[in-house]
C-alpha cells in the first residue's frame, strides 16, 4: 500500500500542476506545528527563485486547486509561504480500512529480496553467556526479524567461537588436574569415551580458573597455547575433547538463547571456516597481498585516505597457527560458497570495529566476495550499570546471562502479583514475558552504537517509555477486545468511521505511519525508531482510551468502528513487538 505521505504528495502534485509550478515543489512532509495542521509543504518558498514572485502567492495558487481534492478537510496558505494541510476523516478511515484488510497491514514487501547474512550471538564455547553478549543476541535478532518483515532471506548465524584460546587454556587445565585421562595420551588415537569427562557447571569453573592462571604463569600460558595449536592441527586426544566442550556448552547455549526467544538458523562454528584457510592463505599469496614479517604472514591494508593508524592484518602466526582475523576471512569464502548472500551484517561490539576494517578491507583486496556484496559492521554500545561503567554483579563480578534475567523476572513477579488480577499460576509465565519485553525494550530504544545505562528500576516500570507499557496497553486493548466479544459483538472489517474527535483522529494518523516508519527502520537498521513509534502509538491509543467510553457507546455504529480502529492498533503494535523479539501476555 502507498504511504500516505506519498499519496498526499501526489495530490499536492497534481495542484502544483494545475497553478502552473513544477511538481517538484510539492513535497509534504508531516507538521511541526501540530496545533496548526496535520501536513505541512513549504515547496513555494523553494519556488520563489524559479518563479520570481512572493512565496505566499504561489501557496496561495496551489491551495485554492487543492481545495478541490477530497483528501482534504482544509487547506490555507500561510505566511510567509507555507501550505498547511488538514486531511478529510473520510480519506483517513478510508485508508485505515485499507490497513486492516491488508494482512501485511501496509507495509509493502520488497521487490528485490536478496539473501542477508547476519552474524550476531557470538559466545564462546565454555564461557557461560554474560551481559556482554546480551546486545548482540537481542539487536541481531531484531535485524533479522525486520529483514524477513520487509521480504527479505535473511539466515541467522551464531558463529560460535570454539577454536581459540579458550580451548587451549581448558584443555590444559584438564590434563593438570587429570592427567590420567585416554585424550592427553599421545600413543593413543581413540577411540575415546562417550561421556564428557565433565558437567557444564565444571565447565564453566574450569574455564575461569585456566583464564586467570595463564594470566601469572607464563609456563602455563605457553602450554595453552601449543594446546590450541594441537587442537588446530588436528591432534585426535584435543578433538575428542573439543566435541565434548561443544556438546556439553551447544546445549546450554540453546536453552539460554530460547529464554531470550532468540533464535538461529546456523550453529556455524569458527572451526568450521579451518578446511578454507590453505586455500585463502594461496590465494593471498598468490595475489601479492600477504606478505612476511619477522615470520609472520601479514596482509598490509592501510589506505592513503585514512586518518586513523589502520595496522596491517595477520594472518598467520609464525608458528602457523590461524587468528582471529583469519578466520573471519576464511568464514567470508565459506559464506559466499555455501549461501552467497548479498550482504552480510556483523552485529558485534563496538570496540571490535577495527578488526572488522581489517577484515572487510582484505576481503576486497582478495575478491573473496563480488563489488557488490555489502559487508556491513553494525557495532554497537557498551550495557552500562547506573554508575556509567559496564554493567557488573553487585559484588563487582561479571553477570551472568542467566542471573541477570532471573533479576528481572523476580522483580517483575513481585509487580504483577501486587496486581492482584492475574491468576497465580499465570503469574510466572507472565512475569517472564514481560521481563523479556524490559530487557529487549530497554536494550533496543537506544540507538545501537551508543553506550546505554541499564536501570532495572526503569526498564520494568509499567509506566513511561518502557517495554512493560507497551505491553499493558497491548493487554487494555485485548481487554476491551475481548468484552466486546464476550457481550456479543464480533471484530469484523470495515467498519472504521471517520473520526469523531481530534483524539481519535492523531491515533488514525499514528496508525497510518506504520510502513513509514518500518521501511525506514529497515534502510536504517534501526529498531529504536520501531520503539519510538509504539511508544508514540501507545500514548495516542492512551489518550484516546481515557476520554472515550468506548463499550457504553450507545451508536452501535460507532462502537464497532472504534472496535476496528482498536484492534488495528492492537495489530500494528503486535507486528512491531514480533519485530522486536517479545510477544504480549493475555494479562498483566
Ligand atoms: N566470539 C567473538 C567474541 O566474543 C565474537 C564473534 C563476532 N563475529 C565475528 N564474525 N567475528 O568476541
């Protein structure tokens, strides 16, 4: 469906025709004096010079021909030249009419779907998930949702990482601790147990231990090391326990990404980018692009243009051994030869963005992906705690995924149970759903390159710019939905009536922004315009609520359409919450 942004513009067009101006004047753009006019289109003070004649002349001309439009309600021409715009209810109803019949509720779908890789998530194997993972998980899954709302193929990839240090550091660790075990046995090939020779709650101590430990003991450290690269070789003791680290972590992974309702397509690993790296190693090489330096294999991609030190990227260790940035690359060659896609998105910390111009810029040096394949790094902000440093434990430590959402979740059951209406038994389920929409809401309301503070006492508030107020007013609408239905009546289409009151008429108008407001947020890639916009159509759905007595109206007529118009709403904010990665309660 058009915008009707657009179908204003137009009609304006055909009224700067028929005055005798150019049609490229007639751009309308929404009003900055909503105590004036609903649109507004200041293309007469642009035409003075072409035309040589005082702007409100030319507003003047156009406005008596827009007169004639039906779209409008009234049109004045006002000094010094501005054409203000009231639309006519019946042109407004009419196109909510239209929104409700269509099942994509206005939004167009692309016509050029292209396949877009999005590579967010990112933990590592045997490290639980802490609040630092948290940004990429909840932003990468809402670019992905967006993409495939505008039409596009969109593959999410987890890109675990399970095939560096940390794998070096908890396999030597294991062996200190039993080094009795088949797997450190060099004259031993397998085969090896079945069961892990651990829980994931060892696991996830092992890892810490080992991490600090190398931290002291340089001895320590270098064993770690020369175990990643055995791990890298091939050695088949390390990768029997590899599969057991990965077996043991993938499970736990997948039950905390679920608890964010989070997921995706691919459980790709870095390890799986290892079969292309002799190839992209050759191919470096044999373009003159890699180079050595003091044994080390380094592509120099600094650029005459750059005002930052961009230092060159290694690509191999001089034992051999691949990096961080050469299995980005070699991911790159496996991308395009497994999905080719037209772009692909890296949804990942900030402070990671030299890494990726690294990346990116060899990438193109090798003609690993075609000109015309974006590669896009989406870094984002640091999670803040209210101090202004990045978000911690009360005791200082890092925070766990997993206890940061138990938090939440308690503090929303205490809420919801004080709201004595939601049965007990719902209660918890409850408090989880609308935990998630505090944590994601929070999360995504920001722009996404900015450092943000998390304020649970904020976040979980039901009132304000909140995740939890969306869903309330989510919850009042289904509410009044439902005893409508209940007392008989039926939510059918059509039968939207002009508005009754200003009121109603900026909640129609809101409503009307959706695809505006989605097509951008795509181009954008910016899901906190989404969050603006429902926190927007919330407070019209609000205002109207409170000074409409919706179910006593006695016009039965008016009733039903204020009961469509209701349930739009209720859609519009149902796709956008969908886009966003939550879902609404039946209660609150
Ligand atoms: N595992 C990495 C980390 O914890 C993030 C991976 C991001 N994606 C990528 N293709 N490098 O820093």
């Amino acid at each position: 469906m058009k915008k009707l942004l657009d179908l204003i513009t137009e009609e304006a067009a055909k009224a700067f025709l028929a005055a005798g101006y150019d049609t490229s004047y007639a751009r309308v753009s929404v009003s900055n004096r909503p105590d004036l006019c609903e649109y507004q289109c200041n293309g007469a003070m642009a035409a003075k010079k072409e035309y040589k004649k005082a702007p409100i002349m030319i507003a003047e001309d156009v406005a008596a021909k827009m007169a004639d439009s039906p779209i409008f309600e009234e049109v004045t021409a006002v000094n010094p030249g501005f054409i203000n715009m009231k639309l006519a209810g019946s042109f407004v109803a009419d196109y909510m009419k239209a929104m409700e019949a269509d099942e994509h509720l206005s939004v167009e779908k692309t016509k050029e779907p292209q396949t877009i890789m999005i590579d967010y998530g990112g933990p590592n194997v045997a490290k639980p998930l802490h609040v630092g993972h948290l940004r990429s998980a909840i932003i990468g899954e809402s670019l992905k949702r967006l993409g495939r709302f505008m039409g596009h193929k969109v593959i999410g990839d987890v890109h675990l990482g399970d095939w560096g240090l940390q794998m070096g550091l908890i396999i030597t660790e294991l062996q200190e601790r039993q080094p009795s075990l088949p797997y450190f046995d060099e004259a031993l090939t397998g085969p090896y147990p079945e069961e892990a020779p651990f829980t994931i709650g060892e696991l996830e101590e092992i890892y810490p231990a080992a991490s600090a430990r190398s931290k002291t003991d340089e001895a320590y450290r270098e064993k770690a090391l020369e175990a990643t690269h055995q791990l890298q070789l091939g050695r088949p003791g390390y990768m029997a326990l590899w599969t057991h680290i990965l077996n043991v972590s993938v499970s736990d992974l997948k039950r905390n990404y679920e608890k964010l309702n989070v997921e995706f397509d691919l459980w790709k690993k870095e390890s799986d980018a290892q079969p292309y790296i002799p190839e992209l190693v050759q191919l470096m090489k044999d373009k003159g692009l890699a180079h050595e330096d003091q044994g080390a294999l380094i592509v120099d991609v600094k650029q005459e243009t750059d005002t930052k030190e961009v230092p060159p990227l290694l690509l191999l260790k001089s034992d051999g051994s691949s990096l961080y940035a050469t299995t980005d690359l070699a991911t790159i060659v496996e991308r395009k030869k497994l999905f080719d896609p037209d772009e692909i998105i890296y949804v990942v910390d900030k402070r990671q963005e030299m890494h990726f111009v690294q990346v990116f810029r060899a990438a193109r040096m090798a003609g690993l992906v075609d000109e015309n394949t974006k590669l896009s790094f989406h870094g984002f902000g640091t999670m803040n705690g209210k101090d202004g440093k990045p978000f911690k434990t009360r005791d200082g430590g890092v925070m766990r995924l997993e206890h940061l959402i138990k938090d939440i979740n308690d503090e929303m059951f205490k809420k919801i149970v004080e709201n004595r209406s939601v049965r007990d038994t719902e209660a918890q389920k409850t408090a989880e759903q609308v935990g998630l929409s505090a944590i994601k809401y929070g999360d995504l309301s920001n722009q996404a390159s900015k450092d943000y503070v998390f304020d649970v006492d904020r976040f979980t508030s039901f009132e304000g710019n909140t995740g939890p107020y969306i869903l309330y007013t989510i919850v009042r609408i289904k509410s009044i939905l439902n005893r409508y239905t209940e007392n008989g009546g039926s939510l059918k289409n059509g039968a939207i009536l002009p508005p009754a009151n200003s009121v109603e008429k900026d909640l129609m108008l809101k409503c009307a922004r959706f695809n505006g407001v989605m097509e951008n947020a795509y181009e954008e890639k910016a899901p906190h315009k989404i969050c603006s916009y429902i926190y927007e159509l919330s407070n019209d759905f609000n205002r109207f609520y409170h000074e409409t007595k919706i179910l006593s109206e006695e016009n039965e007529a008016q009733k039903a359409s204020w009961i469509a118009l209701l349930d739009l709403v209720r859609r519009v904010l149902e796709a956008c919450i969908d886009v966003l990665g939550f879902d609404a309660p039946e209660r609150m």
